[in-house]
C-alpha cells in the first residue's frame, strides 16, 4: 500500500464550505480525519490544513493527499489529477443523503418568477468548474438560447458568496447557489441572503466528494474510505458534524457524478456556450 505521494509533508484542504464561523469545527473535523488516516497505516498525513495554497494547485502537485472539490472538476477539470474518496451527506433543505442541489437565485424585489423569465438579465457564475454556480445554470438555459446568447451580461464573482452580494447590490440579476451553501449563510450570516429569492430548485446530483490524488493506488483508496467512514461516525465529532451540517458519508459508484458530465455536453449539444464568460455584453431578442 502507498499513499499518493511518498513524502513526509502533503497537502490536505477542505475548502468547501470553510466558513470563518465554522472554521474551528473543519480543523476538529480534519483532526478526527488525521487520526484515522494514521490509525490506518498511510504515511505523510499532514498536521493541519492547508490555507495558504490555492487548492486548485494542491490538487496539481504531486504533494496532495486529500481535499474536497466539485463533482465537476473530478468528473472533468480535474480529472486526470483527482479521484472520489467518499461524499457526505449534509443535512440541510436541498439535500437527500448524498445528493444535492442548486437554488437559482434573484433579487427579492424583481418581478422574475422562472428561469424563462430570466432571458435578457445579467447572470453571475462563481467559477468556470463549478457546477453548482455555473454547470447547473449553463444546462438550465441552453434549450432556451437565441444564436447562442440568453443574457445580457455572464460575469464571474469567484465565490457564491460574492455572487450574492452582486445581486444584493443589483450589479447582477441572477445566480445559481450551492443549496449547502445557502443553508450555512442562513444559519450563520442570514444577512447575505437578505432581499434575496428562491425561483428554481435544480435536480439532485452527488453533492462535492472527499478527493485524493488520482495515482493512489486502490489499496490506499480502499483504506482511505474507510478511514473517512470512521471519522464522519465518531461520537465525539457529534457536535461538530451538526455545526458543519453534515449527517454522514456514503462511499459511491464511480459513474453516479456522470449526471454533471451530462448536463455539460447538452448544453453543447444546444450549441450554447455563452457560460462561462466574463463581462460578455450583447442583446437578445426574440
């Protein structure tokens, strides 16, 4: 058995959902993590998490051990650098087991009621390998385009956080939120969802998985996973899975994030790339 990278020092994030008001209980939660990892036998697990590099060039090095990404940048972003761990379930509206989903989001005040209705405003997406932020709502509006075009303006905020913001301020019409997410805001800064609306619920897929490098060999894979299993159910991590929203954690099939590559080529096949862009201007009509 080897883990992924034979080193004395790797890297190891868990950027999702690293709230400042939760960031004790993501470190208690890697602490319960790094326990089982030894107890287990892989060698290298790192101390703490690591803040300071972008966790993108963590999953890129040949130094990562473990983090959690989008189903999308291990489906394919990141496919050749990424593989699933485990998922967990969080227990938030939304949510099912280890499923989750995406809330198109406007201001409270606007007069749109359905994604249709949407056509002609100013959209923002989080990043260009989100599906929650951005796959989702590309799929959402590529059958109703017009020569390739739905809105107005695709701008790129770099968090569901500022995506709310912007459409708080009015900068921007629409986004579509991680339902973990907007779960966590609500309970620990409602304010951010203040003059905000819920318009559509977006079908479930696997919510973001635990990841390690892609090289791990399926000896590691298999001790790893039930290391995560061990940690999520520990008793005394009760208190800070409740804090985290998380229920618990299900090891799934290596096809169940294909849904994500899904939605991504039918917007293809609509011809429709409008999304990702960034500042792109450019009218509509019908």
């Amino acid at each position: 058995m080897s883990s992924p990278a034979n080193k004395s020092r790797l890297l190891a994030s868990l950027p999702w959902y690293d709230l400042d008001e939760v960031r004790a209980e993501t470190d208690q939660l890697w602490c319960e993590l790094k326990r089982q990892f030894r107890l287990a036998g892989l060698a290298g697990v790192p101390d703490e998490l690591n803040r300071h590099v972008a966790y993108e060039r963590q999953w890129t090095s040949t130094e990562f051990f473990f983090g959690q990404a989008c189903g999308y940048d291990v489906r394919m972003a990141y496919a050749d650098h990424l593989q699933a761990v485990a998922t967990p379930c969080y227990e938030v509206p939304g949510c099912r087991g280890s499923q989750y989903r995406s809330l198109v989001v406007v201001r409270a005040d606007s007069d749109f009621h359905s994604v249709e209705e949407l056509r002609g405003t100013r959209c923002v997406i989080n990043t260009p390998t989100s599906h929650s932020g951005m796959n989702v709502l590309r799929a959402l509006v590529a059958p109703l385009h017009c020569d390739g075009r739905f809105f107005t303006k695709v701008n790129m905020s770099g968090a569901h956080e500022r995506s709310l913001h912007m459409i708080q301020s009015g900068e921007v019409d629409v986004a579509a939120i991680d339902c973990v997410t907007y779960a966590l805001l609500a309970r620990y800064r409602p304010a951010e969802l203040e003059g905000t609306r819920v318009i559509h619920h977006t079908d479930l897929v696997p919510a973001p998985p635990y990841v390690t490098a892609s090289n791990a060999d399926p000896a590691t894979l298999a001790v790893m996973r039930q290391a995560v299993i061990a940690a999520l159910q520990h008793p005394g991590l009760a208190e800070t899975r409740s804090r985290l929203m998380i229920s618990g954690v299900e090891v799934l099939p290596e096809d169940a994030y294909g849904p994500i590559e899904s939605l991504h080529s039918m917007a293809d096949n609509h011809d429709y790339h409008e999304i990702p862009g960034r500042q792109i201007d450019r009218s509509c009509t019908t």
